[in-house]
C-alpha cells in the first residue's frame, strides 16, 4: 500500500513543469560537458586540444552550469 502511494508521489512529483525542465537542462548540461573536448576541437579546427585550453574549460563550465541550475529549477516547487 506504502509504495503505490510512493508511487503515485513520484509520478505526480515528475509531471510537475519545473521537474521536466530541469530534467531537460540536465540532459544539455552533461552533454556539453560530454562533448566539450570534442567542441573545443571543431572550434579550434585542431585534431587534439590540450587540457589547459580555454574553450574547453568554458565549454565544461557551461555544461556545468546548466546542471547546478537544472537542480536548482527541479528544487523550487
């Protein structure tokens, strides 16, 4: 009984609009900071980027970003 109103808490809890779009904002932050080195490369037309590189670090800091302020959008209800 317990776990189907879990359940039910859960479900209504992720149809709420400020979960979905922190769930989308999540979603773009971890592929940024995925895909950073490989952003850094198309932005540099280089085949390797040192890590010390600025677009890459900026570009890891965005993802980054995205992810802190996707969990603070999900927080506010």
């Amino acid at each position: 009984m317990t776990t189907a109103l879990l359940l039910v808490s859960l479900v209504e809890r992720l149809s709420q609009a400020n979960v979905i779009i922190g769930i989308v904002l999540c979603a773009i932050g971890i592929a940024v900071a995925f895909l950073a080195r490989r952003i850094a490369c198309a932005a540099r037309k280089a085949d390797k980027v040192p890590n010390d590189d600025t677009i890459l670090i900026t570009t890891k800091v965005i993802g980054l970003i995205f992810i802190v302020v996707a969990l603070v959008v999900m927080i506010i209800q």
